[in-house]
C-alpha cells in the first residue's frame, strides 16, 4: 500500500508495577486492537520504569520514527508521577499550570480537596492541549504527536475515545485467520510459497500449545480486501491440498 | 542496596501479532514476576515485529545497559521466524547448525518428518549454548549475555526454568502492599512524606477505579526485611492517623 496510507503509532507504558510483575498490563492488548481497528498501525512498545530520564529516553527515541506516540501512566499527584516532567524533559519545554484543568478539577472538588498536591494534576508541558476525561478530571493531553493518557486502564479507555476523533488515519488493515491443528514444520513451506505469490499480504503464523499438541494460527492481514481473498482462497486449497485439519478463526 | 547485588534484565517481545492486538501477550507478566521472584530486576521490556533490523536494534540498544536481555518469540521454523538471523546480525557473527540441536530433533521426528525446513530451528549464531526444552525441540539458546526464548507461553517457561540456575542473582526485592479506599489526591502528602523518611524503600502508588470509586495501592519494595518492616509500620500510623479505610493486600 502506498505509504501515505500508513499511519504509525509507539506505546510507552510507564510502570514500575508492571516491570516488577505485580500488575498483569491490560492496556498494551487494547490499544493494540483499538488502534488496529482505527486504521493506526502500532510498531512498537515500551514499558519503562517511573524515572524521569527513562521515559524522555523512550518518547524521545519514538516520537521522530512513529506518526505518534502515546503514554500511559504517571500523570497522578504522588511522588513517582513524573511522565509529566518527562515529557517536558524531552521536548525541551516548560511545565504549566494550564487554567482549563484547574477549572475542569474546581466541578469536581470542592475548594477544600482542591489541595496543591491534586493541583499538581493540572500541570502539564507548555504547548499541550488537553484531553477530555470525565472521571477523575486528571487530564490527559498531547503536545505535538506525544498523547499522554492516565495508566488506570478505564480511564485510558475514556481518554483514547476522546482523542481518536483528532488523529490521522490509515487505510485499517483487514485480517483474516485459520486454526491449523499441525506443527508450524509442515506448515512452513506452503506457507513461504504463499508469501511469496502474495507479497502485499503479511502472513504471519503462531503456534499454539494445547492438550500436549501443536497447533498453527495462519493470519492474513492487508488493507486491500480482494488482494486479501485471494490470498485466503489460496490458503483453503494448500490447507485441502495437505490434508490439514483446519477451522475458520471465529475471532473476526 | 550496594551495586553488586544488583543483577538487571530487559526482555524483547518478538511479535506482530502482539502489536496488531490479535494476541494478548501473556509473557511479559509471567517474566517479570518470575525474574523478581529469582532476584533479576526487569528494568525494561520492548514489544518489536518481526523484522530483523528492529529486532538487532531494540537486543543492541538493551544488552549493553542490562545484566541480561531476554528475547521470546521468532524462533520458529516459518518465513516470519527471523529472531536467530536477527540476533546473529546485532552480535555480528554468523549463523551455524547445531549439532546438538539436531541431535535432540532426531529423537523427537522421524527422518521423513526431519524436513529442511524443521532443520531450520536448529540454526543458531556461532558460540550459542542451547537451553533445554522438553516440548517442541525447537531449542532457545543463550548467546553472551542474550537469551533467546520461544513465544508459546508453555515453552518459554520450560526454557526459562532450564536457563534460571545458570544465572547471576541479585537479593530478592521484598514487597509489601496495603490497598486504601481513598484517592491518590489524599494519599500523596504522607505518602511522599514517607519516601523521603524511607530513602531505601521504593514507595509506589497505583490508583484504580472500581465500583465508580478511586482507590491506592501502595506498594513498598526494598531487599533488606528491617527497612522495610520499618516502611511498612510507618505506613499504618500515616494510615490510622489520617482516618483512611485501608486493607492488608492478600497478594505477598
């Protein structure tokens, strides 16, 4: 497809408690699928630990390769949220009190619970507009292609839905799958043969390990739907040709 | 803690099918955990696709900052597996057939099942030393300070049991965790009161949101017991004293 079709996203997860494995992270999966579905290509994750010099390495690292890059975790008021520092580290700019999240905070709490460390929560890097968040008024925003969302995964979710509608998109990749009950070895070679007749169709394969057997999942993926049936009717016949027990994915 | 008792790790999540949300990937949790647990400290993951480049990029960028890189995924025998040509490239030696590998293949397949392509797992870079796997035969290995792992969950812990005793560790980081029915906002005062008592205790905060309320979990980490049972005392008092709801965590 032609390259401006191609729109490219980073995930920087920020998160000490998922590099120490106390937390199982559920928001790589759901952005991986959400910006799938939204015709946004994720190439790469990172999970990095709550460190200032960390993070900036990371957004840093990402933002000039990826149309965008997005972060998760470390915008709260305690002491180990500092993506906000971070990403004004790595932009080289200043931190601000932006007056629309103040504002947004003032309906939330009362002058009481509006204490300096919730105020905290309304800094962010000069130049950033904000996100919405309806839950805990803790914003999210971007600042040139760099979204920078909460780590609590309900409030991430709200605050993607918030940001989609001002992204750039691509043509959304088509997917198609096969459950193949043989070993990727003989798999393998129809396999290579049919990337190579369809170059402009990625076909990945995974294995699987179940009730002491190997199994194969076939994925085909391409934004051209009739390049992509093409491909699919060739994998029935190499699936018939071999005598492979097989299923249709349910999952699309 | 001095230096010396710290042993680092990074893991590199090889994996299309990750980034594309098609799979949730259930080995980054299962690593961090089990390298904490062994006294490994993960400091950093990356999830990269099935690209050579990227894949001897993001082990290149890794290996010299940590004690060791994990890898998992690629190392099948398809067209998309290209993990071993990846980490052969990145330490800039060539590829070899293993003859131990083959070996072990030959008790697992008959001849007729022993297909080029099935060869194909046994390829390692030059100076690997194979780690065992009881399952599939397709062997991980390790190579300086890389350790090349299987994707299918199952296996990669079968490899990481083989590779654990090899290994260097650090002191067991020990944690302990209370969850508090109050918002991040009113926890952070004491909270970064305590870390600054506390310097050798790493005090971490995590807010969630359930049943339409915004909670903590407070996380105190640290590998000499009497710091942080004294971390932990304190804690209570700042919790008493406060008035805040607040429940031992059932998960240490």
């Amino acid at each position: 497809m032609p390259q401006s079709d191609i729109v490219t996203a980073a995930l920087v997860v920020i998160g000490e408690e998922i590099l120490s494995g106390r937390t199982a992270d559920e928001n790589i999966s759901y952005i991986a699928a959400y910006l799938t579905r939204a015709g946004i290509t994720l190439r790469e994750v990172r999970v990095v630990p709550d460190l200032e010099e960390e993070i900036a390495d990371a957004v840093n690292a990402l933002r000039g390769r990826f149309t965008y890059v997005f972060t998760t975790g470390g915008i709260g008021p305690t002491h180990d949220d500092v993506t906000t520092d971070a990403i004004a580290k790595a932009l080289g700019v200043g931190v601000v009190v932006d007056p629309d999240a103040v504002a947004a905070m003032r309906k939330h709490f009362s002058e009481a619970e509006l204490t300096p460390v919730r105020l905290r929560m309304a800094r962010v890097p000069e130049g950033a507009t904000l996100v919405g968040n309806a839950i805990s008024r803790a914003p999210g925003y971007r600042i040139g292609n760099v979204i920078v969302m909460a780590g609590v995964p309900r409030i991430m979710q709200v605050m993607l839905d918030a940001v989609l509608p001002s992204l750039d998109k691509g043509r959304p990749i088509l997917t198609r799958s096969v459950r193949v009950d043989a070993p990727e070895g003989d798999v393998a070679p129809p396999l290579a043969a049919l990337q190579g007749a369809h170059p402009d169709v990625q076909i990945g394969s995974y294995p699987f390990f179940e009730q002491q057997r190997l199994g194969t999942y076939i994925v085909l993926r391409a934004s051209d739907p009739e390049g992509l049936q093409s491909a699919y009717d060739s994998l029935w016949t190499i699936i018939v040709e071999n005598g492979f027990a097989a299923l249709r994915s349910e999952d699309e």
